[in-house]
C-alpha cells in the first residue's frame, strides 16, 4: 500500500540522520514521555510523527482525529507498515520504530487533551439471555427493523444466539463456514425414541494469542421441551441450513424428514453430512444488487461493519440505554461462565480465549458486584434480583429519544462553525453556477477539489455536532424523566404510557407466520414438540427467501393499505394474471419479483422522476453495459440488446416510463 503520490512530502522531510533519532528515542523514554515532552527533540519529533499521521490519513482519505481517537491494530499496522515503506532510507532499527511509536502515542494523548476528548473508561454493559430475549423480540417484532433481505433477519437472530452462548467475537463467528458445522443424531439418554440433535461448530480465532491461530469446538445439543424457540439457536441454524439446501444426502429437504431420522441399530450416532462442494462458504453472507432483485451472495461472507450498526440499532430501537453489540454478548456469555459452577476458570480462559485469569478480570469481568448483602450478612442472594440489575433490560425505555427532532437538527445548523462552513460551501456552488457547469463535469479540477473537501467538512462538522446534541438531549432525558414521571405519580395523574413497540401488525405475512411459530409455549409429548420446531423452522426458511422492499421504507398507513388491497383482490398466482400492460408508476423488475410482498411488486411510484430513479439505481445500473437482458415482465419473454432497448421495449409493451 506504498503512497504514490504523497511519496514527495515525507521524503522531503527526511532531514536527521539514524543517530538523531537514536538520541530521541532516549529522550523518550516511554514512562517519562509526559514529562519530557518539552524538551525541544521530542517537540520535533512529535511534530515530525504528527505530520506523518497527517499525511498518512490525507492518503488513505481518514480523519485524523477520529482515527487516533478510536485507533485500531490494523489501522496502527497500516499506519507503520506505510511510514517504514516511506522511510526505508533513515528507518533501519527496531529501536526507531519505538521512538515513532512513543512519539504517535504522545501526540494521540495530546490530540485527546486538544479536543478533550473523554477519558473515563467507557461503560461495558452485560448482555443476559433475558435481555438477548429482548433484542430477538424487536428483531422479529418491530416494524422498524428493515433489511435489504429478509435471510439478514435470521442470520443476526443466529448471530446473537451463537455470541451469548459461545462468547466469540464478531470476526470468529463471522468466519463461520459450512466446513465449521457437523449435524449428528445421537441417542436420547432418557431412552425415548426421538433421537437428539446436536449442532457443532468450530471457531477459528485470527486473534490468537502470540498471533497463533486456534479453534474451540462447541456442541450444543438440542433442549428437550424447549421453554423458548426465540432463544434457541437449533431454528435459526436449521433453518438456514435447509434455505441453503446444504444437507449432502438428496432426500433430505425438510426439516420433517430430519426429524424423522432413526439412529440405525447398533450405531450410538447418525452424523448428518452437508454437502462437500459448499465446505467453504460463509453460513453468514452478505447481500449483493442484481439488476432483477437483491440476493445473497454465495461466496462473500457478512461484513463486521453490516453487523455492527445493526446489533446498535437493535438494542436502540428495543429502548435499551447503552449500546449493544458483539462485545456486550461475549462480557454476558463470560459472566455466565464466571457464575457457573459447571464451568472451571481454565475452561473460561479457553473459552474466551484468554491465555490467562487476569484479562478477563481486568477487561471482561463485570464491575457490577454479585449480592454482597447476602454473603455478609449469612442471607440467601437474591440472585434473579440481583441478574436483572445488572443487565440491560432494566433500561427499555421507549420513550427514550433515539433521534435529533427536526428542531434540534436546525440548532445545529445555526451553531457559527457550522455556519461559517455552509457558507463556504455556498461559494464553492456558486462558483460552479457562475462558471456554467455542473459539479461532476469539473471532477479532477482543484476547484471539483476545494468543493469535496468543503462538502465533507460541513458534514463532519455537523455530525459531530448532532452527536454531542444528541447524547446532552438522552443526558438530559435520563435525569429529567424520571422526576416528571414520579411527579405525575403522587399528584394522581396517570402513569405515562410506554409507546407499545411497533408490531409487525402490518407487515407482510412471512413474517407474521415467523412470530407466530416462535412464541410458542413448550409442549409436553415428543410428536407435539417435533412438529412446533418443524413449523418454526419451516417459517423461518420461508423468511430467509423474502426480500423486504428495495430500500422504501414505509409508513404505517401505506402498509396497512397496500397489505389490505392485496389480501383482498390479490388470487394465488399473481405473476399469471399481471397484465401487460402495466401502469405507468409501477416497476417491471418488482413486478416480475416473486420474492418480494404482492404489495411490493404492485407498488405504484409517487410520480415518474421516482420511478426513473429506482429502476436505474435498483435494478440497470447492476446490469453490465450492453449485454443482453431479459424483460423481467412474467408474463412477456422477449430478450433485449441492453438496458436503452429494455427502456423502450418497457414504455412501448408495458406502458411504463422509466
Ligand atoms: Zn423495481
Ligand atoms: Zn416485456
């Protein structure tokens, strides 16, 4: 990743000889930095390191700031394995690498006094299975949680599932891959004739200690009678496994037919093989655009960066108070081992992958003390008191605000700083306006340049400033709220109601079937409880094959009506009485989606320009130029030269102006 083009900048400044730095790196002294720091060589070399970081940044187009604040490994082995490519010249000996290293350590400290950033350790909150119940309810539940498809929905509930009971991190569970699952029926201990299903799966960890790759095999069996479908990981793994028609033995296509496995006599087991040819694809995969619909990709595993924002999202639209993620699974499945006493301090170590006790002390174990009352006092602990307190449900609160109003969002825009660059940015435009062309004809030009650079400042600049209102708004909400709400209280006046999540009320009926597989309360005979998870799998397969609508999203009403004018005049088979003719809003690569709702296939766009823009941005721009294309239109077969012949034959056949 050797910079061609700011190559000149660093060689420039490459002034002082090995020993100069030699000699500096003895003025810095890591445990002294902070107060060496005046003296006049490290002044140098902290600017000298500071400006490197500049660049390095301005290259790989980062901010600064914001990169040194949350400063990663990969971004910090980017960051030297670029400097050591620049200054391979002056750049020889280990030891001068640690003086950069200091040095970039002493400039990030400043950078964080600078624009004081905040300093006390960040909150790490505990995710319980109570509260992983929680996450997996909105996710089923709200109407808004949107995916681009709908497997996203079963792949995140299987994500989490398999986070709290195995602790891994994003990256191990992420890498999961065909390869990594073994399904095998083995005999039921307590003798009855339905044989146990037990998952296993193998975790790579790319985190290894002293860099070492290592894999934990974990087995989870199957729960007789299980209490709750939502939590259980066998569903959602099934499910996915029978979407992906993965089983390696043909006839095996339901999961009635898994069920209906015998172990053959005289074997303790029944391994269940998945097709060889798909050892190597990820069981989370990532969606990629067709010109015809969204799908899931078959070799591109699910990004960190999808799953992150989504888990976020999640605990924020369920009304929890600190953010969810990955970590706040692994410190809740570390807490559980911690507690359990089936569970050794080893056997955790390996778990988590922590080569010793100290790290999961120090990182891991929750600061939240255990009912200490109890112990001294020679009392009972209030155990399920005391787990409720330290998780994250206690703080669902849906009243919560999640968003800056339209309001506050204008507050910023009058903040000076953001002003002053909005006018900026205005000149460049009329700059532009005055010189007669467009923005993207001047693309390569210093003034194209001046304009990116201004647009991203504002941006940024306002982002960071809806950030900062947004956490004082939430600040605020948490230490006012609760003093209106008991104000209410004693005055007799009734208790605020908590705005009822959002229920998929409305949404299409896949997902209703799912909700309603998945509530379910354990049964008590064999037969009985083969046939609910067969119904719950068989609606989460049914699921994973929807596609949510492309990228509108939806007010309540819309879907209430559109939901209403399918069931009732919608036959079975829309695709055989569409009519060529189509009307002149209506897309004919959705109508010609059987993935998709009926009411999305029939959506009428609000008016041409909409249209025109979704049918190019959704659909033709994934479709490479001039190579042949089907009219996606059910019921006409005709096959175009390209995407302009496919406009026309769509205005001309199907009436619709794109
Ligand atoms: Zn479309
Ligand atoms: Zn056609």
């Amino acid at each position: 990743m050797a910079p061609q083009n700011d190559g000149q900048a660093i060689t420039q400044s490459t002034e002082h000889s090995p020993e100069y730095y030699q000699q500096m790196k003895k003025s810095l002294n890591v445990l002294e930095l902070t107060q060496r720091v005046y003296r006049k060589g490290s002044e140098n070399m902290l600017s000298l390191v500071r400006r490197f970081w500049y660049q390095y940044c301005q290259f790989t187009e980062k901010d600064p700031v914001a990169t040194l604040k949350n400063i990663s490994i990969n971004v910090l082995y980017a960051f030297f394995d670029w400097l050591l490519r620049e200054r391979k010249n002056s750049l020889g000996a280990t030891s001068s690498l640690q003086t950069y290293w200091n040095a970039l350590c002493l400039v990030r400290q400043r950078l964080a006094d600078a624009h004081s950033l905040r300093k006390d350790k960040k909150k790490k909150p505990v995710l319980h299975a109570e509260d992983e119940f929680e996450l997996l309810k909105t996710l089923y539940t709200s109407t808004e949680t949107i995916y681009p498809h709908e497997r996203y929905r079963v792949q995140l509930a299987l994500i989490m599932q398999l986070a709290g009971i195995t602790g891994n991190r994003p990256s191990a569970l992420l890498a999961v891959c065909y390869q990594h699952i073994k399904v095998t029926l083995l005999p039921d201990p307590d003798n009855r004739e339905q044989p146990r299903v037990l998952i296993e799966i193998v975790f790579q960890h790319t985190k290894g200690y002293l860099g070492e790759k290592d894999a934990n095999e974990f087995g989870i069996p199957d729960v007789p009678n299980e209490p709750c479908l939502l939590l259980c990981p066998h569903i959602t793994m099934l499910a996915l496994l029978f979407s992906d028609q993965a089983f390696a033995a043909p006839s095996l296509t339901s999961p009635e037919r898994l069920f209906r496995l015998r172990i053959p006599p005289g074997q303790k087991q029944l391994l269940v093989p998945l097709k060889e040819e798909m050892a190597e694809r990820p069981l989370f995969r990532r969606c990629k655009n067709t010109v015809k619909s969204i799908q899931i990709s078959d070799e591109q595993a699910l990004a960190d960066s999808t799953l992150r924002p989504q888990m976020t999202n999640l605990g924020s639209i369920t009304g929890m108070e600190l953010p969810t993620g990955p970590y706040t699974f692994r410190r809740g499945n570390g807490q559980a081992l911690d507690n359990s006493n089936e569970i050794t301090d080893a056997q955790r170590n390996i778990i988590l992958q922590h080569h010793n006790s100290s790290v999961f002390q120090n990182n891991y174990a929750s600061r939240y003390m255990p009912d200490t009352q109890a112990a001294y006092r020679g009392l009972k602990p209030q155990t399920a008191l005391m787990r409720a307190a330290s998780g994250m449900s206690r703080t669902i609160d849906s009243r919560r605000p999640r968003k800056l109003s339209l309001a506050q969002q204008a507050e910023v825009d009058r903040y000076p700083d953001v002003r002053l660059l909005r006018r900026r940015l205005k000149s460049l435009l009329q700059t532009f306006q005055d010189q007669k062309r467009s923005i993207t004809s001047a693309k390569g030009t210093p003034l194209y340049h001046h304009y990116r650079q201004a647009y991203r400042a504002h941006r940024s600049l306002r982002r960071r400033h809806e950030k900062a209102l947004l956490t004082k708004v939430k600040e605020r909400y948490k230490k006012e709220q609760p003093v209106i709400d008991i104000q209410r209280q004693l005055k007799g006046l009734p208790m605020a109601e908590q705005e009822a999540l959002q229920t998929a009320e409305y949404v299409f009926e896949e997902r209703v079937h799912a909700i309603d597989a998945l509530f379910t309360f354990a049964t008590s005979s064999t037969e009985e409880e083969c046939q609910r998870r067969t119904t719950a799998i068989n609606a989460l397969i049914a699921l994973c094959e929807k596609q949510e609508n492309q990228g509108f999203r939806r007010s309540r009403a819309d879907i209430k009506f559109k939901e209403k004018q399918a069931s009732v005049s919608l036959p079975r088979k829309l695709s055989e009485t569409l009519p060529i003719e189509c009307k002149a809003t209506q897309c004919i690569f959705c109508l010609g989606n059987e993935d998709l709702s009926a009411a999305d296939r029939l959506k009428t766009f609000a008016s041409r320009g909409d249209l025109k823009k979704h049918f190019h941005r959704k659909h033709l721009r994934h479709h490479p130029d001039g190579q042949p294309i089907a009219c996606p239109h059910p019921r006409c077969d005709v096959i175009l030269n390209g995407g302009m012949h496919l406009q026309n034959h769509a205005e001309v056949m199907h009436k619709t102006r794109t």
